[in-house]
C-alpha cells in the first residue's frame, strides 16, 4: 500500500510528507514560529485585555447600569448598548483600562464611527509628523 504524500508547503521545498501535514519536519519548526510571532505582534495584550475576567466584569456591569447607547441618546435617539467603549482607547492610555469614567455606552453603528475618526486621527498625526 502506497501512502498519499505531498510535497511541503514551504517554497522551494520537494520533501515529501503526508496530506495531514503542511510542512516536513525540517519546516514544521520554522512554520510555528512564524505563527507565534505573528500572535505576539497583533493583538498582543489588548486583545487579552478584552478576553479578561476583569473586563468583561467591568463592561457587563456599565452595560447594565447604562442600557442606552449615549451618542445616540444625545441626538435624541434610543438604542439599545452593544458596546461598553473605551473614551480614551486603551492603546493610548493603557492605565485607563479600568476606568469606569472613561467608559461610554454605545451601540455597534456609533462605536464603528467612533472606530473609523480614531484610524483617520492617527493617519493625521502620522503625516503631520513626516
Ligand atoms: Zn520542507
Ligand atoms: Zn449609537
């Protein structure tokens, strides 16, 4: 019996290796480091702040004592919160976190806006500097 085999993904490669696996074993090594690197470099620890107990606690607990979103509630309108946001982004003020007071409600459309000015701002800044 013949087993299926292809060649390894990494280019150049003509080892031969299962179908299950990407790579041979002299580039299995290289391959997942490579991914760890990449997690390390993406969300790095504001993506594991939004997973921790201690947020989610926090945002469930604003949530709740503000159950309208704000931005909408000054132009008069009523929508349901979806997001607990960070009025000062964290990736500016890392020690605001936490911060109950620099926390607003707001609902999906309002934080994608929010979201939006704050790439725009930063581009700004960038080209202002250079
Ligand atoms: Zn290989
Ligand atoms: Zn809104």
């Amino acid at each position: 019996m013949t087993q299926a085999v292809k060649f390894c993904s990494h280019a150049g490669c003509r080892n031969l290796i299962p179908l299950t696996e990407r790579y041979c074993s002299k580039h299995k090594h290289e391959e997942s480091s490579r991914v760890y690197f990449h997690r390390k470099h993406s969300g790095g620890k504001y993506e594991a702040f939004y997973h921790s107990t201690a947020w989610k606690k926090l945002s469930y607990q604003y949530k709740l004592a503000n159950p309208m979103c704000e931005a909408c509630l000054k132009r008069g309108v009523i929508r349901k919160v979806d997001i607990a946001d960070h009025i000062v982004p964290i990736k500016e003020d890392w020690s605001k976190r936490l911060d109950y007071a620099n926390l607003q409600a707001l609902c999906i459309v309002c934080h994608n806006i929010k979201s939006e000015k704050e790439v725009k701002e930063r581009k700004k800044i960038k080209l202002k500097k250079y």
